[in-house]
C-alpha cells in the first residue's frame, strides 16, 4: 500500500511504498498517524524511519534563552537572502533539503545584569539555520557543529560552538554599577551535550570567555525539560536550571575590587569564589498560526544563589525574564 506523510514545512508530499496492515493513513502537521498506530511528533524527518511497530522519532523543539548575541543578530541580516535561497533550491523533495531554515523577531525583557534592579526590553533576533543537520547558526549558541548526532536510534547529540556573552554597561544602571565599569561583550567557547530520555530533554553546556576584556572566565549551565504537542498546532515544554561560574566570571558580574570600590561611592570591596549561581525554571510555548508562520513566547524565573546572592550589586535576588518572537519557517 501507499503511506502518505506531509511535510508542512515545505508544504508538499512524498508517498512511500509500505507493507502495512492498515487501510488509513494520513498526517496532520508534525504529529504523523498511521491508524490505529501514533507516531510521535517530527520535527526533522527522518523519512525512512516509519515503521508502526517501531517508529517513535521526536526531535523536541526547545525554547529561547533571553540572551544579548551580536551573532544572532548579524545572523539575521547577513544570512537571510543566501541561505532562503539556498534552501529553495536544494529542497526539491521534502527530506532531500540540505537547508532548515527559520528566522524571526520580537522583543525580551529581562534585567540588564543579574540581580541588577535596573530592567530593559530589547529587539530579540530569532535565528535557526542548520546545514545537513550538522552546522547551525542559531541566537542560542551562536555558530556550531554537531560533532555526534545519530541519524536514528536514541536521540542524543553532542557539539561545539562559538557564542558570544554580552556583557554589562556600566550606563545600563548608573545608580548601582556607578564605579565598577563595562564588562565588555566577548565570544565564548561552548562544548554542549543533549540527551532526550522520553519526553524529557537533558542538556549540559560549557563555555569559556575568550578575550581579557570580557568575564574571561568559566560557566556551565545543566537543563531539564518536559514537553510536547497539546494541539496540532500548540507545543508546550517547562523544566528547571542551574548555572555555576568559576572565580573569575562570578568575580566579573558579582565582585567589588578594590579599585572599583575606590571609585565607587555605594560599594565596598567584596571578594568572591567559584561556584553556583543560579537556578530557575523556564517555559516556553510555540503556536503554529499556518505552515510557515508561528508565535513563540518563554519566560524564566531565576535565582541567586552563593556568592552572587550576597553581592551588594544585586539588589534583586530572584527575578523574571521573558520574551515573544514571530518566526517564520522556509
């Protein structure tokens, strides 16, 4: 028989030769039924994957971290009429793409350092471009390669990339930064793992600062999310955090030294060590208002904890960041 799969992204279809036992088929967006038989949702399909007694391919789609990247933000602009185009000429059937391409904007509101009372919105670029489901270039991460990611079998993957931390302008909030200076924008350099265990996805990221003018330091962020489709066109997931810092980068966002006590007027010296920093929980929700279009929204609740909870800088030792992007899927 002819099973029928439709691949909303590229708004065609392709039949595949099955030998199934069932006289129904069809597909509605990414979540795939081959009656009486479910398929879990698909983000990236695999198409030679469909077997109903063993199928069970789901790539979750992972929500946005509130994040200042000039990357993202070139991305956007420098990439968006090669790569579309690119993409429009290699996808001639759905699968057979080399290009996976979706670009957006919208806003992000957050403080404009940790524990900094001091808030702001700012223009959030939305960037997800991935080549042969390898290289990507996203406002997450920055610029990377998977360096280990099966094709089918247990969903995993593990990577490198280059990202960039925005840093802190002293300007930003004059009244509790007065004296202690900018902390420069810089690149880091990130090793990441992400592991999908049922429908929780576990991810583990390590950077390092590059460049002296930057925190110039280490930090690492261990996640967790649940999540999945409630409708055919709303997709849901939530899960906890918590970040650590070695010494320097704790001492860059939460230290006084002694010469930025020296010109500060409101903070005395305030000596810091490596440790955690943070944790929290995050949601994040994606509405798909056509087979291109969607609405994506997050938000965050973090806490201080260590050293950086007891730094005279940080004012607020909880606090909320949050955002809304409109994304549109070549």
């Amino acid at each position: 028989m002819i099973l029928w799969i439709e691949n909303r992204r590229s708004n065609s279809q392709i039949q595949y030769l099955k030998n199934f036992n069932l006289s129904t088929t069809f597909c509605t967006d990414w979540v795939c039924y081959i009656a009486p038989v479910r398929i879990s949702r698909i983000e990236k399909p695999s198409w030679d994957c469909f077997d109903p007694g063993t199928a069970n391919v789901k790539i979750t789609k992972k929500g946005i971290k509130m994040k200042k990247t000039i990357i993202g933000i070139l991305a956007a602009g420098m990439i968006l009429a090669t790569a579309a185009i690119l993409h429009a000429e290699e996808a001639g059937n759905p699968g057979d793409g080399d290009w996976d391409i979706t670009l957006g904007a919208g806003a992000g509101y957050g403080p404009v350092s940790p524990g900094v009372d001091e808030t702001e919105v700012d223009i959030l670029p939305y960037v997800d471009i991935e080549y042969k489901n390898r290289f990507f270039i996203n406002a997450r991460r920055g610029v990377g390669v998977y360096l280990l990611r099966p094709q089918n079998g247990p969903e995993y993957a593990v990577g490198v990339a280059i990202g960039y931390d925005g840093g802190r302008d002293e300007d930003d909030a004059k009244a509790q930064l007065q004296g202690l200076g900018d902390i420069d924008g810089s690149a880091e350099a990130i090793i990441f793992g992400e592991l999908e265990i049922g429908m929780v996805d576990l991810e583990l990221e390590l950077a390092q600062g590059l460049g002296s003018d930057g925190h110039d330091g280490f930090r690492a962020e261990l996640s967790a999310e649940i999540g999945g489709m409630v409708t055919d066109r709303i997709h849901l997931g939530a899960g906890p955090f918590i970040t650590y810092g070695d010494g320097q980068y704790i001492e860059s966002y939460y230290g006084v030294t002694t010469e930025q006590a020296g010109r500060s007027e409101r903070h005395s010296q305030y000596d810091t060590d490596g440790g955690f920093e943070s944790y929290g929980l995050g949601l994040n929700a994606r509405y798909r208002i056509t087979q291109h279009w969607s609405v994506i929204g997050f938000a965050d609740y973090t806490r201080l904890m260590g050293d950086a909870k007891d730094s005279p800088i940080v004012e607020n030792k909880g606090f909320f960041g949050g955002g809304i992007v409109l994304a549109y899927t070549f």
